[in-house]
C-alpha cells in the first residue's frame, strides 16, 4: 500500500509531468506488478491488485490529458485546453493492457 501511495504521491501528484508519469507507469509494470510482491493471504493479494490498477488507471489518465486542469498541475502542459474538457473513457485492448480515450 505505502508503494502505490508513494508512487503516486511522487508521479501523479498536483504536480505532475510526461516524465514522472512515464517513471510511473514504469515502476507499476515492472515492480507492482509482479507476482513476487503480491506474495501473502488471498485478501492481501487482491486489495494490492486493484490498488495497483486503480494507480494504473490514474498515471494514464493523467498521460492522456495535455493540459493542466483544476487542481492538477502539468508542468509541460500548464495551460487548460477547452478541447480536452470531457471525461477520459478507459478500455482494455486485446492484449489486457489499459488504454484510454477522450
């Protein structure tokens, strides 16, 4: 739990750039998501799973949206966009990976 917290706070937080989120989505695929750190009791494995994909989901959303917007912060995209006012909708391709459209 502290690892999606710390990775979020320090990516994905009010201030967040395409590098950090990049990092980010980098560090899930690679660490959060390997079955050796869901090692532990069935209830363990699967709140860290959905922890882990609710993460997943903030990092691309976050990636998917050029601009800053309300409290949230894009140091490379620090204007709001007008176009970019509407929800971001997520799916998962056929290979099981998120993606998402605005």
């Amino acid at each position: 739990k502290k690892a999606v917290t710390s990775l979020l706070n320090r990516f994905a937080g009010i201030e967040r750039d395409d590098s950090g989120l990049h990092q980010a989505l980098d560090q899930i695929s690679s660490e959060l998501k390997s079955p050796l750190y869901h090692q532990g009791n069935e209830y363990f494995f699967l709140r860290m799973k959905e922890m882990v994909n609710i993460a997943e989901l903030i990092i691309i959303g976050a990636m998917n949206r050029k601009e800053s917007r309300g409290v949230h912060f894009r140091n490379d995209y620090p204007e709001a966009d007008k176009s970019q006012k509407q929800p971001i909708r997520f799916y998962k391709n056929r290979y099981n990976n998120i993606q998402a459209v605005s």
